[in-house]
C-alpha cells in the first residue's frame, strides 16, 4: 500500500546529470551546457522550453555540480524585496549562488531591473526558467548577459525511460506488479511534458489500485487511462498545467470561428488570473497565423489590443480582450501566409543560396556596373499601372508560385489582382 504523500514527479526528480532524462542536444556527450557545467564556469542562463521538460531540474543539478549555494524564487508569488534580499545575502558569501527565477516572464521591467547590477558584478548566477520566447519577455539588457537554451518536448523514448522508472517506484508503493498492456494514452495526454506523464500514470495506477485491492496485477490501457484522467482533471493538473490546455482551446474556437466558445475559454483564463499580455500576444499571433490577407484588420486590431491592454491594466482590459477575441474568432480566415514562408523556407534550404538576378542587384561600384549588375531592371513606378512584368526569383526557381490567396473575399481580390498582372506566370 502506497504510503508517501510526496507526489511521484518529486519522488523521482533526478539529482545528476547522468540520471537526467532529455535535453541530449545541450547536456549530452560534449555539449556546450554539459562542458560548461563540468568546468565550474556556469554563466548566467535562461531556459526557454515548455513546461515538464526539466527546467527547474536541470537548474538545481548544475547548482549541485558546481557546489555553489542555491535560491529558489517564482516570479508568479515573488517581487523586488525577495530578489534584493537574495542579493543582500549573496554578498556575504565567498561564491557567488545560483538564484534560480522560475516563470521569469512574469517579472515585470522594473523586478527584471533589480537583477541586473548583481548580474553584471557577478555576486549570483541567474538561471531563468520561461515558456515564452525570451526576446519579448526579459529585458534587452538582462538577456545581453545570459545565454538562452532552448529545451525541448521530451521525445517518446525519454518518456518510456521516465514511465520505467515510475512503474518501478510505485511497483514498491503498492506492492503489486504493474503491467503497462498499452501505452499510448499515457504518451498523448503527457504531450512531451514529463511531469504530466507521471501525473497521469501515479493517478491511474491510484485508482487501479483503490478499485481492486486484492488484484495480482495492476494492468493499466487506453480506455482506463482516458477515463481516470478525464474524471480527476483537477487532480491530475497538479502544477497547473491545464493553462495550456486553455489556451490552446483559446485559439482554436478562435480559428474554428466560434466567438461563443472564445469568449468562454477568455474568461476562464481572467477567472484564473492570467496574465492579460500572454492573452493578447497570442491574439496577436493568431491574427497573421489564421487571418493573415484574408482580413488584414485583424493584424492592426490585435496589434492595437496589445497596446492598449499593456496600458490601461486590470480590470478594464479584459473588456478590449473580449472585443479583440470575439472579432478575431468572427472574421475571415486564412493561412496562406504560414502556408506562403513555410514554403519559401523549404525551398531555401532545398536549394541553397541561390544566386540573385543580376537586374536586381545593386550597383555601387563602377565594377559591379561593368560586370551588368543592375542592368535590366524596370523601376515599376514608371509603368503604367505601377506594374511591369520582370523576373524576381533566382532562375532556378523562376515561376514557383509560393503565396496561395485562399478562397475568401478579400484574398480572391488578391488572387484577381495577380492574374491580371503574371498573366499565366504563376498559375493564379
């Protein structure tokens, strides 16, 4: 019978970096983070990745290998007296500690402000653990000083690794053999997210185990496992993961049009206090990923809701959030302009750095005139119609038609438009 109330993600925390699982392409076998540990010389860092991935983990092991005192604060319940107290101790020690922030996108300017000078003079060694892209959420000057590692989704067979040793502890904990028959729901609701993963298999075994007691066996399936979590999905989001779950609802009834559904999944996220910027960024977002040409508003209202929401602060915003959302979930939608880069990006790296057709190229050298650089080009603005028929791609991939206008009212006009310039050229 089961007798620890620590929960199994910290039960089976690693305390090495041979017993860490994942995150090979920065810590594995001569990789730049793992050479850097081993030598003691640690700079300051911030970890970028999504949640469950060992952030907080891999922080508190390079605290352990290179022997240094270490802090631990969330930017969710800390602020500025927390951090100048750390700072304030720092300086009566002999190293300078690891201060860990997990959530530092949650700083604001002025918390991210405090931490500067004492990063700058050495007295601690910042690690910053966030799950939003730190070029927008840490401060130029404190980035400037940190190295960023990107973490990643843990792969499948670092959760089978994970699942392994869970099914070994809590084989102990209830003295019954566990028999994975299958595996798959475990791997789907974990979504890459390690502490999830043994989340979901801590609560179905739990309840295996209260529904037989005296069973041999603890056989955990698809079907038990889907339905144990979705009846305890409070139980089971233990680190509030199901934020992510939200948001992703967020913004999929906003790209499924249902400005019902959008609003709903809104308030749920103001209801549970979240931070009303990450709301309006990922609207912002949304606005060239799923609307793009197709109503070109949708950038600048997205845009102007962001502006807006960091300006006039709480309770007012949730008001131009709730515009903002209900009008991106009702317009037009299209993603040709993901659909238009990513193709662009495909063929870049299929064929290189293809050569640019001498008329385009600039010619500020009498050289560079001499070698027909520039030569040929039509300034489009002396043409009628401010348009000319010209070759723009490299002739490797002279007519690849990349941008695809989709079928809606504005981009049809677009569509139009090309025709009736490129003619048969492109195929629009």
């Amino acid at each position: 019978m089961k007798t620890s109330s620590t929960p199994l993600a910290e039960r089976l925390r690693p305390t090495s970096l041979d017993d860490y699982i994942g995150q090979k392409h920065i810590i594995g076998e001569n990789a730049v983070l793992r050479r850097a540990i081993e030598t003691g010389h640690v700079p300051s860092m911030i970890f970028w990745g999504p949640p469950g991935v060992g952030k907080t983990t891999l922080a508190y092991i390079i605290s352990k290998q290179v022997k240094r005192l270490f802090f631990q604060l969330s930017a969710v319940s800390s602020g500025v007296k927390d951090v100048r107290d750390i700072i304030d101790r720092a300086r009566m020690l002999p190293e300078a500690p690891i201060l860990f922030i997990d959530e530092i996108h949650r700083f604001s300017k002025s918390q991210q402000d405090s931490l500067l000078s004492a990063v700058e003079k050495g007295l601690v060694t910042l690690i910053g653990a966030t799950t939003e892209n730190p070029s927008f959420e840490v401060i130029s000057p404190l980035l400037s000083r940190c190295q960023v590692y990107v973490l990643k989704s843990l792969e499948k067979e670092d959760l089978e690794v994970m699942l392994g040793k869970a099914v070994e502890m809590l084989q102990k904990d209830y003295d019954k053999k566990i028999v994975l028959q299958e595996t798959e729901a475990l791997m789907k609701i974990s979504g890459g997210d390690g502490r999830k993963l043994l989340n979901a298999i801590e609560l179905v075994v739990g309840s295996l185990y209260d529904n037989d007691p005296d069973a041999k066996e603890l056989v955990v399936t698809n079907d038990f496992t889907t339905q144990c979590i979705q009846s305890n999905l409070v139980k089971y989001d233990k680190q509030g993961e199901m934020h992510y779950d939200i948001i992703s609802a967020f913004i999929k009834s906003m790209r499924g049009s249902d400005p019902n559904a959008a609003v709903y999944y809104l308030a749920r996220m103001i209801e549970a206090g979240e931070d009303p910027l990450f709301i309006a960024r990922r609207m912002l977002i949304l606005a060239s990923e799923d609307i793009g040409n197709a109503n070109p508003n949708a950038l600048l209202l997205a845009n102007a809701c962001f502006d807006a929401v960091n300006k006039i602060g709480w309770p007012e915003s949730r008001i131009i959030l709730s515009q903002t959302a209900t009008y991106l979930a009702s317009s037009a939608k299209s993603n040709a302009a993901v659909a238009a880069i990513d193709m662009a990006q495909a063929i870049v790296k299929q064929t290189g750095d293809l050569s640019v057709p001498l008329h385009l190229r600039n010619a500020p050298t009498k050289l560079m005139k001499e070698l027909g650089y520039h030569e040929g080009y039509k300034y489009a603005h002396a043409f009628e119609g401010n348009f000319v028929e010209q070759e723009f791609l490299p002739e490797a991939i002279a007519g690849t038609k990349i941008y695809d206008p989709q079928d809606n009212p504005r981009e049809r006009e677009i569509r139009k438009s090309l025709r009736d310039k490129w003619k048969e050229k492109y195929g629009y």
